[in-house]
C-alpha cells in the first residue's frame, strides 16, 4: 500500500475527532454501556453498507440516532459479518467488534434494552 494514504489508518488522526456513541438504552442511553467511535469510522461502515445494500449498515446516522431491538440486532450482527469478513481496515474492524459485542448482548438481554448508535 502506498504511504500516501497510511494516515487513514492512524488512530491518532482520529484522536479530536466528533465521536458516535455506541451502547443500550432503555428509558435514556445506559452509560455504564457507551463505548465511542470516530464519527469517520462509522461512516466508513454506513457506506459500505450503502454499496452493499445491506440494509441496517445503510441506515447509520452520524448526526442522529439508530436503535434496534432484539430482533433487528440478530440481522445487523449478520451484516456486520458480512463486512468484518472482507474489510481490510484496522480501524473499522475495532469498531464493527464494539458494535457486534453490544448487539450480542442486546440480544441475550431479550428485549431488557435496544441497541444504539447515537452520532452528533
């Protein structure tokens, strides 16, 4: 790969970056849950989504909020396989593995809590 574009994979060009929040919500975001990802990652996932049309990687907002329930998160786990087995970036991958753990764990909760990705 050309150093030319290397920075895109730099986690320190992301540092200051706008962040996505990525957790489970019930009445209100359950903070103990959030984890937080560069707004720039999760669009890297909306778009491939987009291509792929794959439909919850598609409808990532980074400026609103997506939540799935249980069901909708067994699908969405789907899709993030899907894109976790051909992607070849390091930065994505860590957050498609955030993702997919607090989709997991949506589901086992059995409808306790929804999933959320919450952008700015």
């Amino acid at each position: 790969m050309s150093k030319v574009f290397q920075d895109r994979f730099d986690p320190e060009k992301f540092k200051g970056n706008p962040r996505v929040l990525i957790g489970h919500v019930d009445s209100e975001i359950i903070r103990a849950t959030i984890k937080e990802a560069p707004e720039e990652i999760v669009e890297r996932l909306y778009f491939i989504g987009s291509a792929y049309k794959l439909h919850f990687c598609s409808i990532i907002d980074i400026f609103g909020d997506i939540k799935l329930n249980e069901t909708q998160c067994t699908n969405f786990i789907l899709e993030l396989d899907f894109v976790d087995s051909f992607v070849n970036d390091p930065l994505l991958k860590l957050v498609i593995e955030d993702m997919r753990t607090m989709a997991k764990e949506c589901v086992a909760l059995k409808g306790k809590v929804k999933f959320i990705i919450s952008g700015n």
